[in-house]
DNA sequence: TCGTGCATGTAATGAGTTACATGATTAT
DNA sequence: ATAATCATGTAACTCATTACATGCACGA
C-alpha cells in the first residue's frame, strides 16, 4: 500500500481555521506559521488543490474585492471536514506518531477530546520507546564496558534516552494540566 | 544544486568499522545497530555499492571460505576514507544539523576533535533556535492571550522550546564531561 | 519603463519505497 | 522434497525539490 499522503490533510487543516484562503496564501502558512513544523513547496500545492477540488473536499469561492486577477480563493467542504477528522481521528501508533505534532496543531480547544486522546497514546507509545532504548543500551553497553570503542554511538543512544524521557515527562505533565 | 547524498557516507562509515561486509551485512546493520536512527532499503544498497565502487571509494574483497557463492565483500579505500573523514567535518550549520547525531555514531573514540566540534556547532545552533522558538511564543501567544483559540498551536511550540532546552542542556554537559 | 513581488502553473530530476525476480543454501 | 532464508538484482511508482515559465500589479 503506497505512503498516506499527509499535504491534503494538512490544507485542509488550514482551511478549517482560515476560510476562503488562496494557493499563495497557503504558500504562506508554509513558510511562517505552521512553517516550523512542516514544509510545503508552491509546486506541491497548486496540483494538490486541483485533485482535492475534484474529490470534493474544497470548493472555489467568488473572488473577493480586492483581489488582483487570477487570485483562486478556496473554501473547506463538509466532505473536506469529515476527512480532516478523520484524519486527526486516526489512532496513534509507532508508524505515525511522527504526525501527531503536526494534527496538535489543528485541534484548537483545550478541552477537545481528540487532544487528550492524542496525548494519551503519545505517552503509551513514547514510555515503549524509552524502554526499548534503555534495554538496547543494556545489550550493547551494559555488561562489557564497549563505551570507549563506540563512544559516539553510546552518546546518541544516551541523547535519544534523555530525549525520549524529557518528552513522556512534558506529555504527562501536559495531560494533567488539561484535566481541571 | 541536487540535495547531498547521505547514503554513501552512512556506507563509509559501517565499512571503516567492520571491514569486509556484504551488501546483506550492511542491510542487517540498517535494520538493527544503526537502524534506530537511520534505515535504508536493499534496493538502494546495491546500486549504491556499485556507484561507490566505480567511484574507488570502496572495493571488492575476496570471498571469505565460509561463504557461500554469491556473496560479495567489500573494504573501504584510502580514497573513500578521505570521503568519509571530509563528510564527518563539514561545517555543523542549520541545514545539515539533523545529521550531527548520525555523524556521532561513527566516531568511536572519545578524544577525538571530530566530536567536539560537532558538539560544540550543535549547542551554537540549538540555542539559536531555542531563542528563536521563544521569539515565536512571545509574538504569538505574549501578549494578547490567544492561547485559548490556538491551544494546539501553543503545545507543540512548547514542546519545541522544551526540547530543544533539554538538548541543549545534554550537549552542555556532554561537552562537559568530554573535557576532563 | 523597468525591476520586484504576486499568483499560478508545468517540467525535469532525484531519492526512496514497494514489488517483482532469480538462484543458492540450509533446515524440516 | 520442499519450504524458508540468504544474497543479489531490477522495475514501477510516488513524493518532493528545483528549475522553468507566464502574466499581472505596483512602486521607483
């Protein structure tokens, strides 16, 4: 089965918050404010527009006032907002938990349940990757002191542990928060 | 200019470790050793091993009297050593950052200077980008408060800056201990 | 009027994944 | 014997990046 295509989802998270947005503005978004988290080129957009205007999950919208010429202003569909909750819907796991910063950012109540299901698995999965790292560093630098023969790849493995356990302490602490 | 190929280095860099590996060798390391931090496919060793070896940066070794037909070894040259050493020094800056960490797993011993200035380029830029990120919070949510309309949006901006203070802090001391 | 930015579009290239494919060896 | 694994190789496809390209609007 070829890759999930993750640009659609992530239009139309964007549409979902700004209304009647164009190509152009899209571009924007890319290189400011979701920008740090994700990337898109103007050469990726403008077909992937095309394919989901034809699959009905955006629609053109008369151009406004101001507009200039050839400007295409897009507006979200309720196919579209039922992908897009799909998507966000969709449960974590090891495969796409890279993703569920990126969903963070298009869910926009504190007290949505999608969040703290996001979250909650984030720490299921997270808490399995600092024990599979710490148990890897057992295998290779527990017993026999292999330390400094591979020095760099027991830092990586240390950073990767430290990473791995800041993360579940900040998601923790997070959920908890969100509670009351 | 084309994106630099990573893949090759990563090649280099097993082969100076463990001379006289298969193709099969070095898939296996993808999938265990190295493979928690970078993987790669059989389909592009192979061709890849080729291009290295008409590049004389590797070169075929003679089978070893265990093996069976059509394995094929290889060792690295002087000429691909040189490659290598090239690549592990190449200035640290933004845009090939993410590598440092797989740089680090081929540098095994501890004194080397190779791993305190990639240590050392690191903490540069990840404090940068921690101002940065602390920029973008106080621009975005300082001060008027919306916080609550961009919840998500917040969180994973807190979670950047919580990140990447926390790398910093594991450079510093790494750092640290390094010198002694 | 001339350069720069806006807004959209297509083409070429390259890198990676999945799938397809073959022959040899080893285990059942 | 035959199924699984080893070891190598090629082909098809997708995705993303870079480059190429057009026309309009606006300020110097």
């Amino acid at each position: 089965m070829p890759k999930p295509r993750i640009l659609p989802n992530v239009i139309l998270g964007l549409l979902d918050n700004h209304p009647q947005m164009s190509g152009r503005d899209i571009e924007n978004e890319f290189q400011t404010e979701i920008g740090e988290f994700w990337q898109a080129s103007h050469s990726q957009i403008y077909p992937e527009l095309k394919r989901m205007l034809a699959d009905g999950w955006i629609q053109m919208v008369d151009a406004q006032p101001g507009d200039d010429g050839k400007v295409i202003r897009y507006d979200i569909t309720s196919a579209g907002r039922t992908h897009l909750l799909d998507w966000l819907h969709e449960p974590v796991n090891s495969d796409n938990d890279a993703l569920s910063s990126l969903k963070l950012y298009f869910i926009h109540n504190r007290t949505s349940p999608t969040l703290t299901s996001i979250l909650t698995a984030e720490i299921r999965l997270h808490r399995a990757h600092v024990a599979h790292l710490q148990e890897r560093e057992q295998q290779l630098f527990g017993s026999s002191s292999l330390i400094e023969q591979q020095y760099g790849h027991y830092l990586i493995l240390k950073r990767a542990i430290e990473r791995e356990q800041n993360n579940v302490v900040w998601l923790e602490q997070t959920l908890k928060e969100l509670k009351p």
